[in-house]
C-alpha cells in the first residue's frame, strides 16, 4: 500500500481494488468511460463496508438503549 501511494484513510479492506483501480486509471490515461468493472468492484466493496458499519453502530445503540 505503501508503494501505491495510498492515503491512511484508504487503507481499509479494499484497498486492494483500489490500487487496481488506480492502475487502470493511469494506463487508460484518466478516460471516464474506462475502467468500469474496477470502479464498480471498489465502489460495491465500499458500500458494503459502509452497511457493516451501520449495522454496528445500530447493534451499539441498541445495546445501549437495554442498559
């Protein structure tokens, strides 16, 4: 991640598609309408982290709401 230049804030589980993301974008030299798939895959994996970080905070609130 490192040697891809990631920022700290990116660095999460799907960092890996992004650094493949990033690569496509440089070679496709920024084309909007290249690199589809990739985009698609960092977005998707994101969005699923987002829902898993939802969950959690609403499982914790919950939790707290019994106590």
């Amino acid at each position: 991640m490192k040697a891809a230049r990631l920022d700290l804030a990116y660095r999460d589980e799907c960092a890996g598609l992004l650094i493949r993301l990033n690569e496509c974008r440089r070679a496709s030299g920024f084309a909007p309408w290249e690199c589809g798939h990739e985009r698609h895959a960092f977005e998707k994996c994101e969005y699923l982290l987002y829902r898993e970080r939802v969950a959690a905070r609403a499982a914790e609130a919950a939790e707290a709401k019994k106590v």
